[in-house]
C-alpha cells in the first residue's frame, strides 16, 4: 500500500494513510546533528513503489549519485519512505535523469540508519557526478504498518496527493451478496480505522477515479434518499480531508487532498452525509448472485482487443484497421490512453501502461504511434494518432494491465496434489443433495481450451498441460465424486461455470478418483502466428502419381478414397508453404520428450507430435469437404528476428521447437503439405488453418 499522507503546515505528526502516488515524499528529523531532508521517488516508466532517488535539503530537490551506493542505502532509502524493505536498486538514471543539484555522493549505509542523511557520504552538494549516474530504486510493495511522518515542506494540502492506508467500498446490507460489489459507501483507512468522507464538495470526477480503481468502466446516480436515511442511523467517523480528482488518474492517490474537513464529532458534515459511489460493471461482470454465471459475454466486432496476456484485463493492444488487426508503438505510450482501452473494453482504469512489447510482440501492421488521449475518450481509435509508424517495431508493441472487479472467481475453484500451486487435480465446488461441496471434473473431452480457462480464472497464467489422467496426485478424498461433466470451452470465458457442461445431470462414464481432469499452469507461454500471406502467395495445385504417394499413404495424408487406388492414378493436390512464427514470451517445444518420438520409417524421420497442424477445406457454409494434416517431424528456427539466436535445429536428429522471435517453416514441395481435394467438386471453398493455439482462414 502507499505513502504517507501530506499534512497540513503544523507540527503535529500525522498517520500513514495510504494509497501511493508519485511523486512520493516524505521527511526525517532525527535529532539536532542530523541535516532534515525529505525523499521522494520520481522518474519516467515506473510504479509507486520504485523510482529515481530525490532528496529535499535546504530549499532544494536534488538526486543521489550511483557511486558506492549498495542494496543498505537502498534498504534505508524504502524504510525511510514507509515501505518495508528494498527490493534492488538502479544505477545510470534508468528512471531518467533529474534536475537541479546532486546532493549525495559515494553514499556508505550500513541498513540500520533511519534516514540516509544519516549515511555517510562526501557531504551535501559534494559530488563529482552527472544526472546520467543518478541512482533509482525498487521497494518491496508491502508498507510499514502504522508508519508516521512529519512533512516539513512549505506546500499547502491542496497541492499534496492522497495518501491513505486502504480504501473501499462498503456494500450496504442488501447489496453484500451481490458480485461484483458496485454501490456503496467509499471508506478509507486512516491509522488503522475505517473512516467515511464527507460528500460535500466530492464530485462525479471522484466516482470515476474510485470506481476505476474497482475494475468498474463507469459511474451512474443511485437512490440519495434510501442512503441518507441509513446514513443517520449509522455512527460517524470521518476522514479529515476532503479530495480533488480530475477524473485521470489511475488511482485515488493521484488526487490532489482538498480542503481539511473540521473534526467535530457527531457535527462534522453538517450539511453533507457520508460520500456514496455506484458504478457500472462492464457486461462481462454484471452483478449476479454468486453461482450465477452461466455465459460469457462476447463482445461483437470490437475495434481494439488484448492478446497475448496471462490474466484477465491485460494484454498487447491491437486495434482494428480496414478489415486488418494492427498493433500500436509505445511512442508517448502512457496511462492515459491505457486507461481508454481498458475502459473501452468493459474495466476499469488502467494499473500499468506497458511498453517494450513486455506482453508479447505482435505480427503485421503497426496501425498507430504517438498515441496522445485526453482520457475520456470512449475508444482509443477517437485519440490523436500519427499515421507515420517509421521506425516502429513489435519490438515496441504497447500493452496494458487493467483493473478489474473482484469477483470471486478463485473461491469456486482448486488445484490439489499438486507438486507446487501451479499444478494439480482441479476441483471445483459445485451442488450435490441441496448444499455446496468440492467435487472433480470428469476427463471425458477435457483438452487445453477447459485447462486455459483454468488457470485464468485462478490468476495462475497459460496453461502448459491438460491432463485426462490425475492418479499421480493425492487430491482430497473427500472431493473425489465428480460434480462437473461434459466441461467444453471455447477459451473466452472468465470461469469453468460459463463453460458448456450438463448443469445437474451428471455423465461420466470413467467416473472421478484417477481419471479426473488436471491441470499445469504458467506464467508464460508461447504464441504461435501463421504468416497467411505465405500460404496465399505459395498456393497452388499438383497433380501427382499413386506411386509418389506411398510414404504419404502410410502417414494417412491422403484421402479415403486413395485406399486401393491404382498406383498409376493421380492424386489432386492444393499445395502450398505454411510459416509459423513464435511471438510469445517462452519457446514452443512438443510435450513429449525425445526418447518418446515416433519413428517413421518410410520417411526416415522422427514425429515429435502426430499432428502439429490441421488443414481444412470448408464450403460457404462452413461444412468441411476436405482435410489435411502436418506431423510435427522438424519443428526448427528456420528464420530468426534480428540478434535473436537459433536454438533449435533439426539436423542429426537434434532439437524440435520455435524459439520466441523465430519462425518454422514447412515448404510447399514436401509430403504431407497438402490437402488432398481429388474428390472435391470446382467451387469457392474456405480453407483453414488451425492448431490449438491458432486458425486462419482464408478463401480460395
């Protein structure tokens, strides 16, 4: 949690209050000998708790250079900010670089001290450094429980940021049931105790930065009179500030702390009440009883969507343009315009703005750069944009992390047995006789999509296996009776529950105990993109003999209608190149391990998948007439992006996989790239692409 709070010019200290904001400032007076200064982390990029190192001593803000600075300055600089401990600490100005004098030089802390004025160092303003040796540090996100200040700063509290320990939204009694909790009275926790807000002078632009930070896109008016009758019969505890959004912030910490509000017991808001919020879910989170989400929502046709993300409300951006999907470069990518897009797609504001393709990187065209919003755009596509992507790569593919509404999600599910919280039998709670109990979910047809479902709605990433078999892992014996059948995903959905299945009426033949459904999660995975243009350019048809078929024959390449055919007759085939390339954040490898790999003699190579790839044929109306496939017999990196190495190569029988930035290509001219459409009628049919991870179709 953040900072401290700002208070007003007296002398009195003050509690911690805190959500952080930057920049994040605090004082130190130890005893007479010891100069007073105050800290604060700054600079470019950077979360709450890390930044360039600032320090505040005789009228002036200056920064810290790196020589001899240690993780024990770093240890001492958090402490003194109100964080726990020191996480690591930058040297070069990675946070950029600061401004005015360098006030500390070769900086010798031993981690015990108080306050780094109290380190030893060449003296305040001595220093042979430049602002490129500006040092920045990490803190450890967990604050000092109950910690105080005393600001010493001639700043007046309009210009502080809010500063609180907690805050939330406090559901009336009605409403508690409810999921996602949208309406109530906003408490923040000052000193350890629950506090309301006096509403007068609170504004629609303080909902939104509150409802943001809940995961809720929007605000909306609610039932004044129901709340102000509640309000009288409830005892009064009052925060002492009142707070100034401008509706932009990611946080309520970026509000600037308005008036003090007189503490007067009983009397203080005598005019106003409690302050009171109600927002909008975005449809996929509409409030529901706990047990009611049945379907996911999809959303029609929109402009801008998240791939490549682990957890739910966060992803590479990419946006919608003439019929083709694009990414955006992080040229002045910031909060923002993350916030636009996460709000755009039903969250709230967003937590990070992430550049550098962190998410993964994209393939084909970058639509937009130089993104600039005012941040109440209903769409990213409504912000100024320069058209002019020179320069950009996916190298610079911009990203978000959403907040989004605390639905319980992880309560109605498990993993158990487990060698690590990453992996295990997955049970879920479920009905059986009139009460909720923990139950597994039968095997039969549970696949990858079931699993990625999964782990997302734990919070534990991709899935990396899906297992129809679980003996191996001691789950709970209690929950061994199967509560959950016929379980199919598409991959969109937000929990098991919005998943096909048959509700009550149990079927599973196999029954639960061993055979129940597992999962292993991770927080990375790879991301595998076919190039559509290659198959386009390289398509084509190849009449070829029987007696040029037979190693193919054996491999089940052909059609059925090839079994006893004359090996002077000729097989049809639509050939063409397939190339693959690996975008996401760890490397494609097949599941099996070497010494599982299927030999095939005819070829006189190895399978380290039967089928890495599905080829089909579809008619208009999407019935499929013809159907291929591609064994996975040298999965390799024939191309690598600029300063990326080859890790993978087929040759003496090495390696299978793709390498992230690599691409796999299997040409057009070897056995087993095809469709075999001998029996295919002439017509305009939908040719698709697909693996597990991807499809592409096209029409030819």
């Amino acid at each position: 949690l953040l900072a401290p709070l700002l208070p007003s010019l007296c002398s009195r200290s003050i509690p911690l209050l805190g959500l952080l904001v930057p920049p994040l400032t605090l004082s130190w007076s130890s005893d007479s000998s010891t100069p007073v200064i105050q800290l604060r982390l700054a600079g470019e990029k950077r979360k709450h708790y890390e930044g360039r190192v600032e320090v505040y001593y005789n009228g002036e803000w200056g920064t810290v250079c790196d020589d001899d600075f240690s993780i024990y300055a770093a240890q001492v600089v958090c402490r003194q900010l109100g964080y726990l401990d020191a996480v690591s600490w930058h040297p070069s100005s990675k946070y950029g670089r600061g401004e005015g004098r360098i006030w500390l030089d070769n900086v010798h802390c031993s981690g015990r001290e108080s306050s780094l004025a109290q380190c030893e160092s060449n003296g305040f303003g001595v220093s042979d450094c430049k602002h490129t040796e500006d040092v920045g540090v990490v803190c450890s996100q967990k604050r000092i429980p109950g910690f105080r200040f005393i600001n010493t700063l001639a700043n007046s509290v309009e210009t502080a940021n809010v500063q609180v320990e907690d805050i939330r939204i406090r559901a009336t009694y009605s409403h508690r049931k409810r999921i996602p909790i949208t309406e109530g009275f906003v408490e923040v926790k000052d000193g350890g105790k629950w506090r309301q807000i006096c509403n007068e002078g609170w504004t629609e632009m303080n909902t939104r930065v509150v409802c943001g930070m809940y995961g809720f896109p929007g605000e909306k008016g609610y039932n004044t009179r129901a709340y102000k009758l509640l309000a009288k019969r409830r005892r009064k505890n009052y925060w002492g500030h009142s707070v100034n959004c401008t509706g932009n912030e990611a946080e309520l910490s970026d509000c600037k702390l308005g008036r003090e509000v007189e503490l007067k017991g009983n009397r203080t808001c005598e005019q106003g009440m409690p302050v009171v919020i109600s927002c909008i879910p975005g449809r996929a989170f509409a409030p529901s009883v706990s047990a009611g989400f049945r379907k996911a929502y999809r959303v029609e046709q929109p402009l801008v969507r998240l791939r490549g993300g682990a957890m739910i409300g966060e992803g590479r951006v990419e946006v919608l343009k003439n019929g083709e999907w694009g990414t955006v470069c992080d040229d002045n990518w910031n909060i923002r315009a993350a916030t636009v897009v996460c709000r755009e797609l039903g969250f709230g504001s967003a937590k990070e703005a992430l550049t550098g393709g962190q998410l993964g990187q994209g393939i084909g065209p970058v639509h937009m750069n130089e993104v600039e919003c005012s941040g109440f755009e209903k769409s990213l596509t409504e912000c100024f944009f320069n058209r002019d992507v020179l320069g950009c790569s996916h190298e610079e593919d911009a990203a978000v992390r959403c907040n989004v509404p605390a639905m319980g999600f992880h309560t109605r599910l498990r993993l158990s047995g487990g060698r690590n919280p990453y992996e295990g039998r997955v049970e879920v709670l479920g009905e059986r006789n009139g009460s909720l109990v923990w139950g597994t979910v039968c095997s039969d047809s549970w696949g990858t999509m079931e699993a990625m479902v999964v782990c997302r709605q734990l919070g534990l990433g991709f899935a990396s296996n899906a297992f129809q078999e679980t003996w191996y892992w001691q789950g709970d014996s209690s929950a061994d009776a199967v509560v959950m059948s016929g379980v199919r995903c598409s991959g969109t959905e937000l929990t098991l529950d919005q998943c096909l299945h048959h509700g009550k009426h149990i079927h599973c033949p196999r029954g639960g105990g061993r055979f129940a459904a597992g999962v292993s999660c991770t927080e990375t995975a790879p991301d595998l993109v076919l190039n559509a243009q290659v198959v386009e350019q390289t398509t084509y048809l190849e009449d070829r003999p029987m007696y040029a078929l037979q190693c193919a024959q054996e491999e089940n390449c052909l059609s059925s209608s090839a079994k006893g055919a004359d090996t002077n007759s000729y097989r049809r085939l639509l050939r063409f190149s397939s190339q693959i390339h690996n975008n996401g954040r760890s490397d494609f490898r097949p599941r099996a391990g070497h010494q599982s790999w299927i030999w095939h003699e005819c070829h006189r190579h190895f399978h380290s998948m039967e089928v890495f790839t599905h080829y089909d044929l579809l008619s208009l109306n999407g019935t499929k007439v013809a159907e291929g496939h591609k064994a996975s017999f040298c999965l390799e990196d024939t191309y690598c992006d600029e300063g990326i190495q080859k890790t993978y190569v087929c040759a003496n029988f090495g390696s299978q996989g793709i390498t992230v930035g690599c691409w796999d290509t299997y040409r057009h001219d070897i056995d087993c790239q095809w469709i075999d459409v001998t029996d295919v009628k002439p017509g305009d049919y939908i040719f698709q692409v697909q693996n597990s991870v991807w499809s592409h179709r096209l029409m030819i």
